[in-house]
C-alpha cells in the first residue's frame, strides 16, 4: 500500500463482483502453486482446486481460468516467472519515491519474481479486462513502487516489470520512463 496513490477503480458491488472477485483469487492461487507441478499435472490440480474452492462458478468459467492459467505458466514469454529461481507472492518493503517526489514507504506483495544474474523480472496479475489503451495509471504508479523497492535489493541488475492480463491475454513491459 502507498499513501498518496489511488487504488484502481473496482467494478460495482453485487453477486457478478463477488464472483469476478473469487475467480480471480483462484487464478491467482494456481499461479502460485501449478508452477511446482509437473506439466502433466496441472490440468487436473486446477480443476480439482477450482470445483473444491470455486464451486459457486459456472463450469465453463473454471475451465477458462484453468485454460488461461495453465497456457501463461508454459508461454515462452513469461517462462522464467515460472521456473526454478522463481517466487510467488513475495512480500516487499521499502523505502520509495512517492507519486508526489516526496520519501515513501512500501508495503506490498509482487505476485511472481525471478531473480537472474543480470535482470530481476517482476509481474502483477491482472484478472480483469484489459485496458485498450495503456495501462491505468495506478497499475504503473504499482510496478514504478516495486521497481523503486527492488533496485537497493539488487544494485547493477537490470529490472523488468510486467502486467499481465490473463483473459483475454496481454501483457505490458513497464519501464521507468513510463511508470511515474
């Protein structure tokens, strides 16, 4: 959380909020876990997991979570978020640059990291819509926080940060120039 951004606009309150909001939760919590599988295992954990946890969601919307899901952790474009020196949900503080120029603090969780030699490529999953356009302003402000955070951890180190929409998929590379 940082003081002085706005967080991004959310959907109106009701029962399609609720289960937009659960859907993504599942989404986010196989990101996390299928990646430790084997390939061939991963279609059935989802469904298993989503039929326990998603009940409440039509059949047809678990099948495009898994679908999407499992077709993002084998893309050749994000595959070092899903490998061997990758992390999920890791925690991070710090001290940053406020939207206002001003010292912040930083208290926030990156969904996915992988650590290289040269480069640190960090991402945000989006369950939503995409944006036609660029990415909200929120959503950069977001990624410039964790990249500011990120830099003292990993000096000399090239730092690459990703939104990623799972349905329909696209993802944004965000760099300094354009997160702030």
């Amino acid at each position: 959380r940082l003081a002085g951004v706005e967080a991004a606009p959310r959907e109106p309150a009701g029962p399609e909020a609720a289960l937009a909001m659960l859907a993504g939760q599942l989404a986010h919590e196989l990101l996390q876990h299928l990646p430790a599988l084997p390939a061939r295992a991963r279609a059935a954990a989802a469904r298993r997991l989503l039929g326990l946890r998603g009940a409440t969601l039509p059949v047809e919307r678990r099948e495009r979570i898994a679908q999407d899901v499992i077709g993002l952790i084998a893309a050749p474009e994000t595959a070092a978020l899903f490998g061997p020196d990758a992390r999920a949900e890791v925690a991070i503080a710090g001290p940053i640059t406020g939207p206002d120029g001003a010292p912040a603090r930083l208290l926030g969780r990156i969904d996915r990291i992988a650590v290289g030699e040269t480069e640190v490529l960090f991402a945000d999953f989006k369950t939503g819509r995409p944006p036609g356009g660029a990415p909200p302003a929120q959503y950069l402000a977001q990624m410039a926080a964790y990249r500011d955070a990120l830099a003292p951890i990993f000096p000399g180190r090239r730092l690459r940060g990703l939104l990623i929409w799972l349905s329909p998929p696209r993802m944004v590379e965000t760099d300094g120039a354009a997160d702030g």
